[in-house]
C-alpha cells in the first residue's frame, strides 16, 4: 500500500476515530517509508551516478578532440611557408577541414553519451521504454523522409570534408557552378565565380567534384607561325624565352618543370601551330599561360618570325597605292555636264493661245 493510500485511510481526529487506530495507520506509514527508504536511496544515488558519470566523459572526450584538433593546426601551422608546406594543404584549409572534424566528432559524442545516460535515467525510475523507444524509431523514420534532402546535404558534406575533396582557397567545377572555394560547410559550399558572384551549391545536389588545385596543374599555349617560318628557329625562340622564364621569379616557383616544346599540333595551308606546355603549381596554371605567351611573342619578335596574320614587305615591293583602290570620278556628277543634259528630262511645252 501507497504512503497516499494509507494518509487517506487515516480517520481524522474530528470525525470520532480511536486515538489506537490513528497510532497504527501512522505506525504502519513509518513502516512503509522505512521499507522503501533504501529503494529511493539506491535509485537517487544511481541516478547521480549517471549523470556524474555521463557529464564527466562528455568532458574529457571533448577535451581529447579538442587537443587532437589544436595538434593538427599546429602541425599545419609549422611547415607553412617553407618548401614542405607549399606542396602541402595550406594551413587555412587544414583549420577549416578539422574543426569541421571535430565539430562532428563533439555533436556525435555529446548525442550519444548524453541521450545514452537519459535512457538510463528513465530505466532507474522502472519506466518502460519500449513504447518510447518504438515512437521514436517512428518519428525519426518519419523525419527522415521529410528532410531527406537535409539529410544528404549532411551526409554528403561530412564525407566531402574527410575524405578531403577540396578546401578553402581550391577552385573547383561542381558541375551546377565553378570558382574558388571560399567555405566549406556540412550542407552547403560556397564558391565564388570568375565575375565576383558567390554560389551557395547543396553537398547533395554535387554529383561530380573536378579539383583544379590538388597535385599539380598543365600550362598549354598554342603557337601558330606561317607555314614558311624555319621550324629550328621558331623552336629556338621559344625554348630561350622558356628558359628565361624558369630563371626569374616567381615563375621559378610557380614552374615543377621546364617548358616543353611537343611539336607541331597542327599544319595548314596559311598556318602551322606548335604546342607548348609546362607543369606548374595547382592553381597557378593561367597566369603561367599569359605570360609565357608574353615572353613567347617577344622572342619571335626579335628573331624575326612573324605570326599569323601578319604579311610583311618582300624586298622590292613597293608599297600599294592608296589612291588605286578609289573609283574615277562620274561625269554625271556635274549638273551642267552634257551627259547629264541629256540624261535630264525634257520639260512639258508651254501651250499658248
């Protein structure tokens, strides 16, 4: 019998109950509650238990992560700026990359531990959770086809940053938008386009990542001369003004490798077209490209070959008359020339009585 139960049995003293049979609901209240002193005992301490258990893990995995985390920044912080680092992730990129990490790794571990110790919690006070966990499977069921695209901008988001598909400062094609990587989060990217706009692109909506700034990039630039050009000269020209190019900064850095000449792409009539090509640092490939076309047209320049589009003067040529290509002038400009007499119409007579 309940403590209630038995207080509300209990006859009051103004309605003419024994003053023995008062005693003995009282006594057997006290007996009830020393009955049941060590149940609540037992249950209040093993809730604190839990709870003090659950806060103190929570902490220290948090702190571990944290320190995992401020590790990887140093590490990344300390090789930036020599030879190591620039082969390496920037140091921006790696901060952005493993606080999104951890980031992860804390909701996970606070979700888990801290819902783990609720259930605990409910259990020491002998309810039971079947039904409760059986309505929550449901509910999540139903909330994960509600925001089933959430949920795959998420997951997608998640596995781009581990698996490191790209970072701050990489420039990108996502297929529905290109540019630089100015953020990464775990439901949308950030890129911002070669005309300045920004795009918010959906992780999930990414079907295919193309990275144009991891490894190494490709400097193509297409030569064209005039077919009668002397092809020994024309390959000199351009590996002088490859090689000066490889001795100056900052294209010494921004150049892995010398400038090579792969011959003729192509032969025409009115043209022949040389490829060149250079392995440069990720990302630095279309500033490599503009100036080498630069130095590549000044060589030729100074030796004398002439690209197409240009015709110079042969020798004893003379050069064309301005004047030949202006027509006679008409006699019929004059209004008072014969021919324009006669072409002009007779007038009507005059009829006179």
């Amino acid at each position: 019998m309940s403590l209630s139960a038995l207080l509300a049995a209990a006859p009051s003293p103004g309605a003419g109950g024994s003053l023995d049979e008062a005693a003995e609901r009282a006594g057997n209240a006290a007996g009830w509650v020393e009955e049941n002193w060590s149940t609540w005992l037992n249950t209040s301490l093993r809730i604190v238990l839990i709870a003090a258990i659950a806060i103190v893990l929570r902490y220290l995995i948090r702190r571990a992560l944290t320190n995992l985390i401020d590790r990887m920044n140093r590490s990344a912080q300390a090789v930036e700026g020599t030879a190591l680092g620039g082969l390496l992730v920037n140091a921006e990129r790696r901060r952005q990359r493993s606080e999104a990490i951890g980031s992860v790794l804390r909701s996970v571990t606070s979700f888990l531990i801290l819902g783990t110790a609720a259930l605990m919690i409910l259990g020491a006070f002998q309810i039971n959770l079947a039904p409760l966990l059986a309505s929550a499977g449901v509910a999540g069921v139903a909330l994960g086809f509600g925001a089933r695209n959430l949920v795959t901008d998420f997951l997608s988001g998640v596995f781009m940053i581990l698996e490191d598909q790209y970072g701050v400062g990489d420039t990108i094609d996502a297929g529905v938008a290109s540019g630089e990587v100015i953020e990464v989060g775990l439901r949308v990217t950030k890129l911002r386009g070669e005309n300045g706009a920004i795009w918010y692109v959906r992780n999930g909506e990414v079907k295919r990542i193309g990275n144009l700034s991891q490894g190494w990039s490709t400097a193509g630039v297409d030569v064209t001369v005039r077919p009668l050009e002397d092809l020994e000269l024309v390959r000199k020209a351009i590996a002088e003004a490859g090689e000066t190019m490889t001795k100056e900064e900052p294209w010494s850095e921004q150049l892995w490798g010398p400038v090579e000449i792969l011959g003729l792409d192509a032969v025409l009539l009115d043209s022949m077209t040389v490829r060149v090509t250079a392995k440069t640092m990720p990302g630095k490939s279309l500033g490599v490209e503009r100036e080498l076309r630069w130095r590549i047209k000044r060589s030729l320049d100074a030796a004398g070959i002439s690209m197409v589009g240009v015709v110079p003067l042969q020798d004893g040529d003379a050069a064309a008359d301005p004047s030949a290509a202006v027509a006679a002038p008409s006699a019929y400009a004059s209004a008072v020339s014969p021919q324009s007499l006669a072409a002009s119409p007779i007038p009507p007579a005059t009829l006179t009585k």
